[in-house]
C-alpha cells in the first residue's frame, strides 16, 4: 500500500483500524501457503485490507471440486497450479497491494522477508515445520483449517508480541466535578454522565483548576467505586481541588507471550466460540492432527460416510489424545462425522474461517486488537439436513463442482440447495459475500431455482474496498447488475437463474413485489443498511409467512438473527436504544465537545448552503408561499430572514460578493455571537445560588479575531466562498492569493453587544424562544422581492455529499466546527474524524462482514431444510476485537391470548373477497365473540365507536374497498390483492384484549 492512504478506497475500514494501525499493514508481507477456498478467502480479505504484499504459494493442480469453493477458478483452469491461476485475479482486487507468486523453496532465507506467514491446506506435521522456521526469524504464523463443518485456528506471534488496543472501543472520557484529597483520591463525575471505566484502566487528566497535579501525563490506575466514582490512589499531598477538569482513558499495551504449534499441543490454550459445545474443542484439537496421520497412512482422506474409515480414525484420534495433558473424552459420534466430513469443504465455513483469521493476520501486522489466543475451534453440526438420510452413496463423489459440498450434504440435498428460490435485499458488502457463497453453494441453479437481487444503489470508490464483486471499472453502475454478472462468472450455473431489480423495497414497490412474488420464494435475506428497510422488509416476511435471515456489521461488530415463521420472534420484535441526542442549548451555546461543534458545523452546512436555498426556491415556485408557510404556525421568522437575506440582502453576483458574505460570516459566529454571550454572561458570572456560571459542562469562550495568515481561518472562507457561489451558478475559484486579495476590500462592522438579547440556557427556554420569535415578522415579509422578477432562475442546494472530496462540503464542516471547538478551548478534530461524525458513516471492514455472511449461510443450509425446532437454529454477535464469540438460540415468538386463543405474531385471521363493514363487524360478533371498537388501515381508521353517526351510517354498507377510496379520493391500485386490518376489541366479558390482524383477499 502507498505511504499515503487512500482515504476514499479506505474510509470506512480507516474508522475501524486508525491511521497507524493502517501504515503498519502497509509495511507488511504477508504470505500464503496453500489456495483452496480457505486460503483464497484469507486471501481476499487482506489484500482489500491494504497489507503491503501478498505472496502465494499452493502449487497443487486444480481439479474440479475445487470449483465448488476457491471462487477465482473456472472448468478451464482444471490441471493447472492454483497459485499461478488465482495471482492475476486476486491483482484486481486492490491496486495498491502487488501479489506475487512465492517462487524456489521456503527456507531461512526466503521466509524472513514477510512479517506474517498463513498455512492452510497442510497436515499438522508440515504446519509444525513452518511454524518452527517462521518462529527462529521472528515471523508470525497462523495455521487454518476447515474440514466440512468443522473449522480451527491457530496464532503464534512470537515471545514478545504487544497489542496496542485490547479492546477497539474507543477511549473513554468525561468531565469530572470534584475530587478528594486524601490518601485514596475519589474521583466525581457530572451527574449525569456515567464515567464507564473498569477496574484496572488508566486516565489521564486535564484543564483540572486547585488541583493542578493532576494536570500531567502521568497514567493513573484506578478502582471504579460506582457508576459516577472512581479512585486514583493518594491526592493527599495535592492543592485543593476548585472546579473543572477532563479525565481521559488511557488505552495501555499488552505484550502477550505465544507458545509454538509444537509446544502448545500438549496443553492448549483454546478460546470457546460456543459454551453450549463447551467440551468440543479439546476433542477437535487433536481430530485436526489426526487427519494427517490418516492421510499419511492412506494416502488419502476418509471417504465420505464411509464406516470402515471412520472406525480406523477414532483409532487414531485416541491413540493421540492419549499424549495430551490432559486427555478428553471422546465423544465416537462427534469423531466418526469428523471423519465423514474430512472431504467436505463448504463456501460458508470458509467464510466463517476466512473472515476471523484475515483479521488475525492484521492483529499481527499492526498490534491492533487483541488476537485469539492462541486456538479457536468451531462447527456448526447443526446444520446437517434432518429431512434426508445421509449415506456413503448419497454422499459419494459424482465428478461435479459440488462434490465437496456433497461429502457433507449429500445429493439428495443438495438438489433442495439448487431448486431454493431466495431473494436478496441488498447487493453492498454483505450482499456481495451472500451471493458469492450463494454460487458456490449451488443455490438456485435447479430446474427450480431462483436468486432475486434487488439494490438501488450505483458502485462508488469507497465500495471497492470490501465489496469484493465490484472493480474500478464498474463505479458509477448498478450494484445488482454488477454483482449478478460477477456471480455468473464465478459459476456459470447461475446464467440464466439471477433476476435483478433497482428497486427500493416499500410501499411503492409493491406492484412489482407483489403476492405472487413472494408466493414462489423459499426466503429472504437481508443485506441492508437501513433500520426503516429492515422493518419492512420483517413486516413482509411476516405477512407472507417466510423465513428471514437478516445480519449486520459495525466495524469488528457483527450480527445474525434467524426468523422463522410461527416459531420465532420477528427482526422488529426488540428495538435498540434510541440514539442520544445533544440538547439544542448545548449546540448553540454550550459546547463542551468535538462531537458538540461537528453537529454545530453540519447544522450550519444545512441551514446556510441547502435548506434556506430550498426555502428561496419553494418561496419562488409558490406564490402563495407566504400564505400556506403562516397557516402552518410555528416559528417562521427564520424562514423568512434566510429568504430575504438570499434574495435580495446577501444575493450573490459574483465571486467577490460570495467572499464577502463568507468573511461576515465568520464574524458573525466567531466574534460577535460570543462576544454577546460573555456579554449576557460575563466568565465571573454566578447563578442565582452562588455558583461559577461558567462551570460543570459550561466552558467560557473567547472570540477569535479574523487573521488571514491563519490556516484555519482562510479554510472557512475558502470553503464557505465556494459553496456559496455554487449556490448561485458562479464559477468557483481555490487561489487563496486571489481570495486573500478580496478580502482586504471587504468592510467589517464594527460590533457592540446589545442589552436586552435573550439567550437560552435550558432547553426548555430555547423551545419557548423557538415559539415566540416573530418580532419584526411583518416587516421581513413586507420585504420579500417580487417572484416575478426572478423569471425562471433558481438558486442551487448543495445537497451534503461526505465522499466527494472536491466539493467542500466536508472542507466546510471542518473548518466551522474547528473554529468552533478554538472558541471553547476544545480540542480541534481532522478532517477524517470530522467526516466520521458529520456523515454517520458507519465503520466497516471486509474481514467483519465475511465472517457474519458464512454464519447467515450455514443458517440458511437449515431454513432449506424447513428446520421447526427452535433449537436447531442460532443468532450470533461476534466482536472480532476482543474477541468475542457468542451464540444464542432464537427467542420463541411471544404468545397472546383472547378467550382461550393463543396466538403469536404469525397469526392472522384471514377472510375471502372484500365485504361490507357491517358484514364484517357481524362476523366477528358471530364467530369469534369479539366487539369491535375501532378498526384501521395502514394509517386510516375505518371505523371506530366514536365516529359521528351519520358517517358510521354511511360505511356500514359500503365495501372496505369502497370505503378507502372514499376517504383518500383515489382508487385502490389495481396491483392490490390484500388488505390488511388492525382491530380494537372487547372480548365476551367487555375487556379490551389484543387480537391478530385480519388480512382480507380480494
């Protein structure tokens, strides 16, 4: 990788990794040793994670069943050596990262030139030997592995290996209020504002007034106290504590020291993936040795479902374990289907494997994150069919792409796999690694077999890095059509059996998705990115009674669920916490953090250079604008003032006028704004009882003088000018000569505060400002210009786009936000922060989101096999950081109850042919018992006890259908079948009781 980072290719991966953590990957050699599905998805990984190089080495001949899970080769590589064939094809995944074919023997001479060195594909005793050689030149060394649906992982970097960040949170901080001194300092916090430390962390302090010892850069180790405490250790010789002060976490590194494959196989250091298989890992530790021993004795793996094999294998899986420290008990039936599965080598699990040991190769090259330690097994037996029998005939090779997926599933299977017929939402990251499984695995390639992808998005240059079907070539196209042709190539199978679609899935798509849509789908899983889509999307599948497979990343955070209908609960059955949002006072006034000034900076983004140029054009399409805008109430003076002041006070003509209009902007909210509050509220001010006004979460802000040698000053005007004139169509200009030139021309008032300005110090008072602004409000509209006048000319919204770096909108927001954070003494934040913050982006890495696809795929493998027993499934969340492996089974869908009727979310009750209302009423009456006392759909009521009588008289004997286009004054679609009914009812005894929805088919 370049020195330079690319930071449109890695925008998002560089909020999950940092620039440092970066500059060292990009100063590491990796190297591979062995190409089958798990080396080339390793592969993939970290070559769109930006190493320095990739070295392949896997000079084995293709053969056909390798088709089935290494997605870079076709039927026409057959015979030829795989690192040759995959070196071109993993070259087009990122130009920055060269990969080389590894050429001559590994040596002490030719292994000491990559900091890291991967073996897959190798028995044990060959991985030893690479081990013990990348260990004498202080190269890292992970081992991998999967056999069917069995999988391992194994690190070792070395006697002195130091880990950075532990845990890829990012460090905590606060304000403090108080702090004893005493020979056991007690640390205060505000509050409201729980400090979120463990026993153990370290701060550091600033801005501390009294107790200015604090102030140094000394770490301090603490023992929290409480949600709002936590002590430091002895104060007692420190001044007096008076007010203010930050604490800030201390992220300290870890050195970790690894044992060789070798030395740790006696007594192995192994992390649990899944508690409820707590006693597997000892037993598939020494499974994955035996193989090889097999192997050497047969000179080939077990066959598939073969009894014979399986017997000598125990044989020899307890004749190992026999050597351990502490021998496991075997468990015959979980050895035997190792043994049955040795062939097998399927897309998901490689996924899975690929995805946590690609990161565990960018722990080694960086420091970041803590790495496993040191093994890491996992399986997923609970994917095996149920509904067919698995026989050594059934599972024999047939001389097909999928036979390593055969050895497993069997034919039977895999022909259920071929004829599934599933819909993907989404074809971004996830739903990149989604259909790329998909190929592999056969799915929809039958007589029967569907894949529907739908995604409206187009491919930007950020999407390359880990949405891996898409090249430079392909930005600016259509994601499903890309991602469809990409699949085609990968397995020519599937020509013929992908139908895409650029269609946002709602209420406006429906005509298209309609009954019959979703009448002939096995599922749907979701590759989203959006909680509204998602909901809907869980609503769909609700209604129409299909399985959900829905995921998500953050970073090194992932997620499965698994939704099956009348067993499970629904996607939208619980709720994140609702996102804090910062007090408007505390944004316009009282800012205390970088956080606080960025939405500052975006907020003035939107109101300078988007809404209020919006608002000048609806005032200039409208004109009744004024008219409709008052009847509408609320505070609309602002509204008003930034129309008049676009229009005719502030109206640009040329690039000089944008300059100026920037230049009075700047001292506007820079000088005269504070000035006038420090006039209001002088920085010795006390409240009412005697308190510093300027105190706890307040900071006092000084005024900045305009200084044009001042890099962040001329940043302001350089990107304010210049949006300003592209909100009115003149030509921008970037020569800060030629801006500063301007400027010694332009006249700056001279600015006094006035008494008698209200400033809001609580939210509730800034609400009630809000309110009650309309002095002048007549005036203001008096003076709007004359519509007419302006003919068919408009003014252009700049409309907030974060990844166009030559726009300045990101220039804007950092430059307004930094400014800010000067005013308040806050720490200034780069642009890259700034751009995290101000676009919600939301942090991803490739490495992440293979790992959460292979886990929705292995699920999917038992939605085809109509799994109904809750058990048999599992949700997921990982953190890779930690790490963190956690699975879970399915929360059962909840259960209600009218009369003696249980019922779930799955239920409904479901009518024929459309009906009138007093019908309808009756029916309930008579069938079930159950008044009716309101009655509404989607989001208009029917009917409802309440209503006047002449109205409820008039619905009775219409028809529902009749009765909605009454109300809306528009006919039903045509493409409507169904009508769905919420329902208000009293039970036999006339309590109010909740009941399933009515679904009518018209």
């Amino acid at each position: 990788m370049a020195n330079k980072i690319d930071e449109g290719l890695y925008s998002r991966q560089l909020y999950v990794l940092g620039h440092e953590a970066m500059q060292q990957m990009g100063q590491s050699n990796v190297l591979l040793v062995g190409l089958g599905g798990l080396g080339v998805e390793i592969a993939k990984n970290v070559i769109l994670a930006g190493v320095k190089s990739v070295t392949l080495l896997d000079r084995s001949k293709i053969q056909v069943a390798d088709l089935s899970s290494q997605f870079f080769l076709h039927e026409a590589d057959i015979g030829q050596p795989k690192d040759k064939v995959t070196q071109p094809r993993l070259v087009d995944l990122n130009s920055y990262v060269p990969v080389h074919v590894f050429e001559g023997e590994l040596n002490d001479s030719t292994i000491s030139k990559y900091q890291v060195v991967v073996v897959t594909d190798r028995d044990h005793d060959e991985k030893v030997q690479i081990n013990e050689l990348a260990r004498k030149h202080r190269v890292k060394f992970i081992a991998a592995e999967t056999r069917g649906l069995f999988g391992f992982a194994f690190n070792d970097f070395g006697l002195d290996f130091k880990v950075s960040d532990t845990t890829g949170e990012n460090a905590l901080s606060g304000m403090i209020s108080a702090v004893s001194k005493d020979a056991d300092g007690v640390v205060a916090c505000l509050e409201d504002q729980r400090h979120g430390l463990e026993d153990g962390d370290y701060v550091t302090f600033t801005e501390v007034q009294g107790m200015t010892e604090l102030n140094d850069i000394t770490p301090r180790k603490i023992t929290v106290t409480g949600p709002f405490t936590f002590k430091i250790g002895d104060t007692s010789s420190f001044g007096d504590y008076k007010t203010g002060g930050y604490f800030k976490q201390v992220k300290m590194p870890k050195v970790l020291q690894f044992k060789t494959l070798a030395e740790s196989f006696p007594d192995p250091e192994v992390i649990i993936a899944d508690f409820a298989k707590f006693e597997r890992p000892s037993q598939l530790h020494v499974a994955f040795q035996a193989i090889g021993v097999f192997r050497k004795k047969h000179s080939r793996l077990p066959a598939p479902r073969n009894e014979s094999d399986a017997n000598d294998f125990l044989a020899i899986v307890r004749d190992l374990g026999a050597k351990l420290a502490s021998p496991p008990d075997f468990d015959e039936k979980l050895i035997k289907e190792f043994s049955y599965q040795a062939r097998g080598d399927l897309p998901p699990m490689n996924a899975v494997l690929g995805g946590l040991v690609a990161q565990e190769v960018l722990k080694a090259c960086s420091g970041k994150f803590m790495p496993n330690f040191q093994y890491f097994y996992f399986d997923s037996l609970e994917s095996l069919p149920k509904s067919v029998a698995l026989t050594e005939e059934g599972c024999k090779p047939t001389g097909s792409r999928y036979d390593n997926q055969i050895a497993v599933f069997g034919k039977e299977f895999q022909n259920r796999i071929a004829n599934a017929r599933q819909f993907l939402v989404g074809a971004g990251a996830i739903g990149c690694e989604m259909l790329k499984n998909w190929a592999l695995m056969g799915l929809g390639t039958g007589p029967e077999g569907k894949i529907i992808i739908t995604d409206m998005d187009t491919i930007e240059k950020s999407n390359l890095n880990r949405q891996f079907l898409f090249r430079p070539w392909d930005v600016s196209k259509l994601k499903s059509e890309c991602a469809a042709s990409a699949v085609e190539k990968m397995n020519p199978a599937t020509k013929g059996k992908i139908k895409t679609f650029a269609e946002r899935v709602g209420p406006d798509s429906e005509k298209i998705f309609d009954k019959d849509f979703w009448a002939g789908l096995t599922g749907v899983t979701n590759a989203l990115d959006n909680i509204d889509a998602r909901r809907y999307m869980d609503r769909r599948c609700i209604f129409y009674g299909k399985p959900l497979l829905e995921s998500g990343t953050l970073g090194t955070k992932g997620n499965t669920q698994v939704v099956i209908p009348n067993l499970t609960e629904s996607y939208s059955s619980s709720n994140d916490p609702p996102e804090k949002s910062i007090p408007s006072c505390t944004l316009k006034n009282f800012p205390n953090a970088i956080e606080h000034t960025i939405q500052w900076g975006r907020d003035l983004f939107e109101g300078y250079f988007t809404k209020s140029i919006e608002s000048a054009n609806m005032y200039l399409n409208d004109i009744n604008f004024v008219e409709s805008t008052m009847k509408q109430g609320g505070n609309n003076k602002e509204t008003f003032e930034s129309i008049l002041s676009n229009l005719v006070t502030d109206k640009a003509e040329n690039f000089e006028d944008c300059v100026t209009w920037a230049r009075l902007q700047f001292e506007e909210q820079y000088h005269n704004k504070i000035l006038q509050l420090l006039y209001n509220f002088p920085k010795d001010a006390v409240t009412s009882s005697g308190v510093p006004f300027w105190s706890g979460p307040k900071r006092a802000p000084d005024a900045l003088d305009f200084n044009a040698d001042n890099e962040l000053h001329m940043a302001f005007i350089l990107a304010a000018a210049n949006l300003r004139a592209f909100n009115y169509g003149i030509p921008q200009e970037k020569d800060i000569n030629k801006i500063k030139a301007i400027l010694k021309t332009v006249m700056v008032p001279e600015f006094s505060p006035k008494a008698g300005v209200k400033i809001a110090v609580l939210e509730s008072e800034a609400n009630q400002q809000a309110q009650a602004d309309e002095s002048d409000l007549d005036k203001i509209i008096k003076a709007l210009p004359d519509q007419s006048k302006f003919g068919s000319k408009r003014l252009v919204p700049a409309d907030f786009e974060k990844d166009d770096d030559t726009n300045f909108h990101i220039d804007f927001i950092t430059a307004a936000s930094n400014l800010r954070a000067t005013n308040y003494s806050i720490t200034v934040a780069d642009r890259h922060q700034t751009k995290f913050i101000a676009g919600k982006i939301i942090p991803a890495i490739a490495t992440t989101t293979a790992l959460v696809t292979g886990l929705v795929c292995l699920e999917l493998y038992k939605v085809i096999d109509q799994r109904r027993v809750l058990e048999d499934y599992k949700n997921a969340f990982v953190n890779l950081a930690l790490p963190l492996y956690a699975f879970s089974e399915p929360i059962a869908a909840q259960k209600f109850k009218y009369h003696d009727v249980e019922w779930t979310l799955w239920d409904r009750f479901d009518l024929r042919g459309d009906m009138s209302l007093s019908h309808f009423i009756k029916h309930f009456k008579d069938n079930y018992e159950l008044e009716i006392t309101m009655l509404s759909c989607g989001q208009t009521m029917v009917y409802s006890f309440f209503m006047p009588k002449k109205k409820l008289e008039e619905r009775m004997n219409l028809n529902f259908v009749q009765i909605l286009e009454q109300i809306s004054k528009k006919p039903v679609p045509e493409h409507t079948k169904v009508l769905m009914l919420e329902m208000c009812v009293n039970d036999r005894e006339g309590e109010d009781v909740e009941v399933p929805p009515v679904v009518i088919h018209l």
